[in-house]
C-alpha cells in the first residue's frame, strides 16, 4: 500500500511540474490592461508591460489593440495606469530629471513615491491646491553603534498641510513609509473635512488580502531520533488560506498563511544498537530508557527494540513567501517558508526493550510526554489558473531538519483550493 502511494505522489509531482513547465513556455506574459495619458484629458487604452516596480520609474512599454509595441520616456507622457491599482505621472524631480511616480494617496496633499535600481524608496507631495512639490527626507549620522536621525520632512508635511495642527501629533510620530505617510494624510483629510461640513474624498489603495479553502492528501514520516527505521502514514488534510500581496501591484510576490488541521495516527517499531563497554556506561533508546548498564547487568553488544504508538490531531500554521512566474491565465508558483505546528495531544505509548543476543534483559512500558509544538521549514511549488475564482495545486514539502527531541516529522502535501475571493 505504502509502494502504490509513493508512486501516486511522485506521478502527481511529475504532473505538476510538467504541466508548470507547460505553463511557463506557453504562458510567459508581462502585459495588463492599462492606459497612457497623452495629456490629463486624453487617454489610449491597451496594455503595459509591467515588469518591475523599480522599472516603471523608468519607462513604460504600451501595446495597443493593434499589438503594436512603443516605449514611452516620462518626458514623453503625462502618465500612465496599470489595471486598476496602480497609476504613475510623470514628475521633474529635484535633481532636474524626469521620472514616473506612483501616486500613493490623492488628497489634499498628493503623495508619490519610486524606488530605485538599489530597492531605496523615495517620497514625494504635491499640494492640490498651489501645485507646490517636494521631496520628503530625513538624514542619519553616526555609525552603526550610534546613530541620530534628522526627520527633514516633518518639517515639510508642517509647511505643506495648511491645518497641520490638525495632526500635531500624527506628524510627530509618522515615519518615512507608505503606510505611515497615507495614515497621516487620511487623519488629516477626514478631520479637515469635518471642521468645514463636508465630505472626505481622499483615495488610498489597498491591496484586500483573499481567503480560500484547501483539502487534499499528506503522506508523513515518523522517525525516532537514534534509531533506524520509520513509520509512513496516508492523511487527508483540510485547510483555509489568506493570501496578500506583498509586491506593488507586480501580482507575483506573495505571502500565504494556511490553516491547515489534519488526523495523525502512528504505530511503529525502532530499532538501535549499542556497545557497553563499561558497568556505568549509560543505557539509553532516547525517550524511555536511561539506565547504567550495572543496573541491567549487561555488557557487549546490544540491541533497542522501541514502539512507539500516538495518536493526534495537528494544527499546522505554513507562512510562506510565495513567487508567481507571469502569465495571462496560467501562473507558476515557487516559495517556501516557516510552518508552525500544535498537536492537540501530547501522550505517547512506548514500549522500550533492551535485548542480548535475541534474549530480552530490560524492559520498560511508559506512557511519555512530546513536545505539542513544532516550527519547521517547508519548501514547495503548485500551478495555479485564474478564472473567475483562482483554482490552485500545490505541492509542499516539510523535513524534519529542525526538530528538536526523539520523535521527527517530516511531511508531504498535495493540495488543491479554490480562492473564495474574485479576480
């Protein structure tokens, strides 16, 4: 039974990686449905080549209905939109050079931000009002022991925000981030809007994390610390996932917290060997025996025949960062991440014989205590199609590299879900 399910796990991950490298051949796309803006009133609609945050500072490459490809500098656009989440204008920065900047939050205060080739974020503001622009910064001095930050652009937001007071203490504590900054400027206008008797109108993006539902079959290995041997069970393993975005608006890189629960039952035989050369050499299968060898009264060669028998119910938590190679329909993922497990019993029959010779000379029948918690690594890959609702198949994999004590775990998982969530 155990030879028939490992052929149907390595024919499955055979599957997924033919069909993932079908995917991959037939599927590479770069292009989303977006516009440029010839000028603030005139728009071409088409797709952008989206390949990088970074790069679409830097240019942006359009196709129209026609497939016809052109490359547009910053001087050349007044800006453009990729789908529905991101939009970039073209701005003349301090340093006199022309760049795409993402609009961040539209307010009373417009805030842009880029990063550059070596992953540094840069904040701009523009006052909707007087058109004024500016660079947020602040400047560190001192080394790595000792440093004393110079938050420039505090003084900046006070300048800019004509009721600064509003959010004296926002502003005092906001950091240099997106999210810091959007916060301030959402406080700002909401309370702004409510001295004057009217309503609030500032956009933020977001990008919503999606929930799904996940079920499907798990082969585990038991294996008892200094001993030879295993045990191999069949689970079926039901589960949720959340699933955010972690890239800006790319839809590639993601983090996946599942919430997986699954039935473990194992009973099994380990078996050791060891040489007693002296009467206070300790005797030991690792989890119930611990004995000087006086008190068994042997010496020589001996042999460790332990049982082990437990029965559970697993809670498992797999964090992952998750890698979506593009494609229009097909995705292929890659990632891998911590996976943080509790069992819901922590009792465990064992059985420990000391035998010589074939002939028994110690035996102890113990109930013992595991650790419920395990915090393991798991790696993995899956296909994933985006219809209406993303159906995915997942394969993961988690060793038993980092567990601590005398019974390890390791795990495989073939899972397949459905994101509840819409495209």
């Amino acid at each position: 039974m155990l030879t028939l399910i490992l052929g149907m796990l390595r024919k499955s991950t055979l599957l997924i990686f033919l069909l993932s490298f079908s995917a991959t051949l037939m599927a590479q796309e770069l292009y989303k449905e977006g516009f440029v803006l010839t000028s603030p009133f005139d728009t071409l609609r088409g797709e952008i080549k989206y390949i990088s945050y970074n790069q679409a500072a830097e240019r942006c490459t359009f196709r129209d209905h026609n497939q016809k490809e052109t490359t547009f500098l910053p001087k050349d656009l007044f800006g453009y939109g990729v789908g529905q989440d991101l939009l970039f204008l073209s701005k003349e920065t301090q340093d006199a050079k022309a760049i795409f900047l993402e609009v961040v939050y539209q307010g009373s205060l417009t805030l842009f931000s880029y990063r550059d080739a070596n992953a540094r974020n840069f904040f701009y503001i523009e006052s909707n009002q007087t058109g004024e622009f500016r660079k947020l910064t602040q400047k560190i001095v001192g080394d790595s022991r000792r440093q004393k930050v110079f938050k420039t652009y505090i003084d900046v937001l006070r300048i800019m925000l004509p009721k600064s007071e509003l959010v004296a203490d926002e502003i005092e504590n906001v950091a240099l981030s997106a999210k810091s900054l959007t916060r301030l400027l959402k406080a700002y206008d909401q309370r702004y809007a409510n001295t004057q008797g009217i309503a609030y109108t500032g956009i933020g993006k977001t990008s919503p994390p999606k929930i799904g539902i996940l079920a499907g079959p798990s082969l585990s290995r038991l294996t008892l610390n200094g001993h030879s041997g295993e045990v191999n069970r069949q689970l079926f393993s039901l589960g949720i996932r959340v699933e955010k975005e972690v890239s800006r608006g790319t839809g590639r890189l993601f983090l996946d917290a599942d919430l997986i629960i699954t039935n473990e039952d194992y009973l099994g035989e380990f078996s050791a060997t060891q040489l007693v050369r002296q009467n206070d050499d300790i005797i030991s299968n690792f989890i119930n025996i611990a004995l000087h060898a006086d008190f068994v009264g042997v010496l020589g060669q001996i042999d460790y025949r332990t049982s082990v028998e437990l029965s559970r119910t697993v809670i498992s938590l797999p964090l992952n960062l998750k890698y979506k190679l593009p494609g229009r329909r097909f995705n292929v993922t890659f990632g891998g991440g911590l996976e943080i497990q509790y069992a819901t019993s922590s009792d465990v029959v064992v059985d420990g014989r000391i035998l010589q010779g074939g002939n028994e000379t110690f035996r102890a029948f113990t109930q013992e205590f595991a650790n419920p918690f395990r915090i393991g690594m798991n790696v993995g890959a899956g296909l994933a199609y985006n219809a209406k609702h993303t159906i995915f198949l997942d394969a993961r994999f988690s060793p038993a590299w980092f567990d601590q004590g005398a019974l390890n775990y390791s795990y495989m998982r073939l899972m397949l879900g459905v994101m509840l969530s819409k495209n």
